[in-house]
C-alpha cells in the first residue's frame, strides 16, 4: 500500500487517488487563477474606461445628445482654442511642481520625526499620520471653514497676533484675508491642502527607507567627524533617494489626478485661477454636457502620467539592483 | 608616484584611559539595549592602555566589549565614569572631538561613494584643502594595496578589499587612537588568518595605539600586546597572552581561553586547573620528579591534525573528573579507549581556584 502510495503519478500502477496532482500542484492553473482577479480589475475599470475616453473625445457625444458620431479631432481644436484649458494645464504643473518639493522635503521632516525614540512618540506618529487617514472631501471640507471668507479662524489668530485688521498691519487692513477670493492666496490654499495631506504618506515612504539604512553608516560618520548636515545631505539623503523619488512620484500622482480638494475648496475659481485638468475636465465634460471635449480635456492626463508611471517602475528597480 | 611623496607626521602615541565606567541600557527603550530590566552592559570597568599599544577586549558575545569599544568612541555615553585619552577627559564629546577613527564590524563603507570618496571622506568633514587630501588618501590606499580600487564602489569589492578600505578611511585621518570591532568576522577562515598577520604589520608600521574588540581568541591571541578578558561587563584579567594563557585570573579566564579549555578538577574547597596539553602519559614526563600522578580512564580519543585530543575521567587528584588531554604528535604513547593509563601533570603546571569565587589561589 505504501509502496503504491510512493510510485510517482503516471507509472505503470495507474493513477492512485492520493498520487494525483491537486490543483494546489498545478502551478500554471494556480497563476491564472491568481492573476485572475488583477486582471479582470485591470481590463474592466481601467483599460475600459482609458478606450471609452479615446473614443468620447473623438465623438460629438453630449448629455443631451448620447448618439455616437465620429468627428475626429475636433474636440482637441476647441480644446486648444479656449485659454482655460491653457490656464488649467500650467496650474496642473504649477501645482504639482510646488506640492511635489513641499511633499517631499516635509516627507522628509516628518519621517525624521516617526523614526525617533521619544516619550510619547506614538500620539505624535497618530497626529502625523491622520490627514492620510481622513476622507479627502472630509478634510477638504473642513479646510473650508479653516479657510472661510469671513469667519476664518486663521484670521482671527492673524488678527489677534496684531498682523492683519489695522491700517498699517502687515498683512493688511481689511479684516480678512479672503484666502479662497485672491488668485494667488487660492492658488496657496489649494497646494497648502494638498501637502498637509499627501506629506504623511511621502513620510511613511521614507520612513521605511530611513529605517533601511544602516545604523553604523551614521555612527562611521560621526566618528569620521560628520557634522548633522554634512550626514544628512552626503550620507543619509544620498541612501534615501531612491525611496525619495517613489514619494515624489506618488505625491506627482496622487495631486495631479486629484480634483476634490480644488473642487471642494475653489470649484476652480476665483476666475479659473485655480482650475486644473482635472476640474476643467468634469466641468466641461459632467457639469457642462459636453462628454467629448471632456474627455479630450482629460487624456491630457494620459502622457504625464505614463512618464511618472515609467519613472517609478525605474526606481524601484534601482533600488532591488542596490 | 605616491611613494616618493613624505609620509605624513610620526602617529600619536596616545593612551586611552577608562575609569569607574558604568553603562547601563534600560530595558527596551534603548534600540541597542540587551534584554530588559536596566542591563548593565559594562559594569564598572577600568583599563588604560599603554602609548602604541593594541590592545585587544576579548569576551564572549554581551559581554560588554562593544559597548565599551564603542563608548570610547563616543557612540554611547557612559551611565558612570569617565573616558580620558591623553590624559584629558573627553567623556562629555562628540565621537568627532576624540580623535579616533573606528572599524565597523560591517565595515559600514559608504555604498553611494567610491573607494576614493570613502577614504577622503573624514578629510572633507576635517576641512583639508583637496591637493593634501588627495595626497592622503593615496598615501593610505598605497599602504593598504588598494590603490587599483580607487574608482570602485564599495558594492564590487571583496571582503577582504572592504575591510582594507575601511582601514585605509580610519588610516588617513591620523587618529589618536584606532578602535576595530571585530573587523575580522565577515571574512572567511582562510582570508582572516593571512588579513590578521596583516592587521598586525599595519598597526605595528603605523604605530598607532589600537584597541581591537574580537570574540575569537585565536585573534586576540594572535594580535593583542595585551589582552582584557571580559565577562558580563567586568574585566576579569589584562595582561600578555601568555600570561592570560598561562596564568587565568579566574575560572572564567581559564575555561574562556585555551581551546579546548582548562581542565578544571575539583577538590575539596579548590578546583585543580590543568590545560590539556600538560596532561601527558606518566613515562613522557619520566624524567621529571615533580610531578602530580593522574590514572586516567580513556573513553574516547579524537585525532586532530596530529594531535591525539583523549578524553577521560581523572581520579585520584580529586573528585572523578571528565578531562581532556592534548597529546603532540610527538607523543606516540599507545593508547586506546576503555582502558585506564598513568598521566601526569608537572606540579608547575597546575593552577589553583577557589570553588566558590572561581578566583585565583
């Protein structure tokens, strides 16, 4: 009976129930059956979708008028003729360039912060990761009450420091700063909302890149006679770089593609000066009807998107040769 | 093109002083803290070393060694006690105000750099103008047999090239003192034994007092001027390999060094020591008359590169003892298991501890 059980499946005994293959031995069935299901997401909500875009923004489908017809490139020649498209992509950059820096260099800070050993590190690990945590529309929301035209609280404490309200303050007269009604100060909001909530994540990403560099690099450079910033910027950043550079790409992502916080805080304005694809794209193509220039609007997300898509796959490449 | 170049000033001979050191590692908390509870890693040692000295701390693993090596260093700061090199207390300063450079056990090259960059490295951090830095890495490089390595990363470098490149980084800052722990371990047997004949021509051409931090005593031995023998925190013994050989301060020296170790015979409130390489047949010690007579009942023998290693139990010295002997090549007494043969140790052989304290009598 054993000696039966031992025979190798396929011998000239014949198959014996025990000796043949489960599908736990089938490791070419089970690839198929595991990759199943990142397959099917893959095809159906987002090669689907990407194909549909294409297509809408060769069409002249509206809301009001679904039928399909061809139209070619018409979509994009409308597109390029309308200057808020033009503004909308360089504050698509301007906002990404900016939030990407503050992102990673505040990353940077904090992952400082959630590698030390301190009493009581672990609330300050909490407070640093819940921006993260929090629902975008949710924090975005309560950015704009923060941010309130008359009843801002950063105002009254401005006020209160003596620095806005009275003629001759720093900043100003008037008894509010109407963060959201200048350009300039909507466009900071906006990317001022984005960091506080992308940096916990671009921190956590260093963290574990902080956490992966030998302890005794350090310590041969402090007995090599480093200083704190002559370790950090030629021991410690240098290592980090790879790990940097996958934050800096999630955060280029993560607030390239987003539109809640501008939608939430701005809907765009004041006067489109804080329109981004992403906004102009729903308001033209959800808010206004127009599908296919919609559409056309948001393929321009496509070739950035790649690149960063490229960029990272690199990196982390790097970082499993290193 | 190195070679006809100066070489740079004669090394400071420096000695390196610890007094009442204490250092104590709260349970835990501390991300190097071993076990829990407040560990006292070193518990009140004091040790100075001599001007050009190397000086080895040899000890079982947590035993302390690192902790001081490192203390010394200025990575950890002392619960209690004070670390003066020179004669000056430096015990409050930073590792770059000391003076000494270190070997990391991992070598902790840094992967970014080139061997190059690596070896100027402490140069920079020190302000040296490019020529003269430039000037002394080669210097430190030609004397290491590195130079072919200059434009390397750390990543394409053997072992033993790694620990010569982070020879050479301690090297050009012309430190006070060296501080190496363990920078043997990574290396494979054969390579560690021609890098530590090496290690010692280096220390002994650069003449720079050196405190070398090893678990294997075949390289404390072998390196050490002097060797501390350390054990939970506590120097149990200084002094000249032979004298550490010969004369153990303690059953803990005894038995730590020597391989295999002392053989250890307890007799009344003593315990006898031997070393098994004096435990030879009674007609090879014939011509001696002062000898201790030991019947040894063989149970096992093992040959070992022309050494008879004979295991057996003593009787008549004191309690039945299981022992080892180590007989030379040279002896070719006959012998076999199961019988019982007359052994001999010549009385100035034999040593004496105290049961209870395990110190010297």
């Amino acid at each position: 009976m054993t000696a039966v059980r031992e025979a190798p499946a396929g011998t000239a005994t014949g198959p014996q129930p025990a000796a043949r293959r489960r599908l736990a031995d089938r490791e070419g069935a089970l690839a198929w059956l595991f990759l199943m299901p990142s397959v099917v997401y893959i095809v159906v909500l987002v090669g689907v979708p990407f194909v549909l875009a294409v297509g809408f923004a060769l069409s002249d489908v509206t809301a009001g008028d679904p039928s399909y017809d061809f139209v070619g490139l018409r979509n994009f020649r409308r597109v390029f003729d309308d200057p808020v498209f033009w503004r909308s992509l360089g504050n698509t950059f301007i906002f990404t360039g900016i939030s990407m820096v503050l992102i990673v260099v505040l990353g940077k800070v904090l992952a400082n912060i959630l590698i030390a050993d301190f009493k009581g590190k672990w609330i300050v690990r909490f407070l640093v990761l819940l921006p993260w945590t929090t629902p975008v529309t949710l924090s975005s929301i309560a950015w704009l009450w923060m941010l309130d035209s008359i009843f801002s609280p950063i105002d009254w404490i401005l006020r209160q420091m003596g620095l806005l309200g009275r003629p001759g303050d720093l900043l100003g007269a008037g008894s509010n700063m109407y963060w959201l009604g200048e350009p300039g100060l909507a466009m900071a909001s906006v990317i001022t909302v984005h960091v506080w909530r992308l940096t916990p994540l671009a921190a956590v990403i260093m963290m574990a890149g902080l956490m992966a560099i030998p302890r005794d690099l350090d310590e041969a450079a402090r007995v090599d006679g480093a200083g704190y910033w002559r370790r950090m910027f030629e021991v410690t950043v240098p290592l980090v770089l790879p790990v940097a550079a996958v934050a800096a790409l999630f955060g280029t992502i993560f607030t390239f593609t987003d539109m809640a916080v501008v939608d939430v805080l701005t809907n765009g304005g004041p006067n489109n000066a804080t329109q981004v694809l992403t906004s102009w794209a729903f308001f033209r193509g959800i808010d206004g009807g127009d599908v296919g220039q919609g559409a056309a609007i948001a393929l321009f997300l496509f070739p950035v998107l790649l690149a960063a898509a490229i960029a990272i796959l690199r990196a982390v490449r790097r970082m499993e040769v290193g | 093109m190195a070679s006809s170049q100066p070489t740079p000033s004669p090394p400071m001979k420096a000695v390196v002083e610890v007094k009442g050191l204490v250092k104590e590692f709260d349970g835990g908390a501390g991300r190097r803290g071993r076990g829990r509870g407040g560990v006292r890693a070193i518990d009140g040692v004091d040790l100075a070393t001599e001007e050009g000295e190397y000086l080895v701390l040899l000890g079982p693993s947590g035993c302390g060694k690192t902790t001081l090596l490192r203390t010394i260093a200025g990575l950890e700061q002392p619960t209690a006690g004070d670390v003066l090199i020179n004669g000056n207390v430096v015990t409050g300063l930073p590792p770059r105000a000391r003076k000494v450079a270190m070997v990391f056990q991992s070598y902790a090259l840094y992967p970014h750099k080139t061997v190059l960059a690596n070896i100027v490295f402490p140069l920079r951090a020190a302000g040296m103008a490019r020529p003269e830095r430039e000037r002394k890495a080669h210097w430190a490089a030609e004397l290491l047999g590195i130079e072919h390595l200059l434009g390397r990363k750390p990543r394409a470098l053997s072992g033993g090239e790694r620990q010569r490149v982070a020879l050479a980084r301690a090297l050009v800052r012309e430190p006070h003192v060296f501080l190496l722990d363990e920078p043997l371990s990574n290396l494979d047997a054969k390579l560690r034994s021609s890098a530590r004949d090496e290690l010692k021509r280096f220390q002994q051409e650069v003449g720079t007092t050196t405190i070398y931090v090893t678990h294997d005593q075949v390289e404390a031995m072998g390196l050490g001027d002097r060797i501390a023998v350390l054990s939970n925190g506590k120097v149990r013994q200084v002094g000249k390999p032979i004298e550490v050989y010969d004369d153990p301060a303690d059953t803990f020296v005894a038995t730590f060094i020597g391989s295999p170790p002392m053989n250890l015979v307890p007799r009344e409130d003593q315990l006898v020591g031997f070393r098994p390489e004096h435990l030879l047949p009674d007609a090879v010690l014939a011509g001696m008359a002062d000898r201790e007579k030991i019947p040894l009942a063989v149970d096992r023998i093992e040959y070992l590169s022309g050494d008879r290693h004979v295991y057996g139990t003593v009787t008549g010295i004191g309690k039945p003892t299981r022992v080892v002997a180590r007989l030379p090549a040279t002896v070719d007494t006959p012998i076999s298991a199961g019988e019982t043969y007359d052994f001999a140790v010549a009385r100035s052989r034999l040593r004496f501890f105290s049961a209870e304290t395990g110190l010297r009598i």
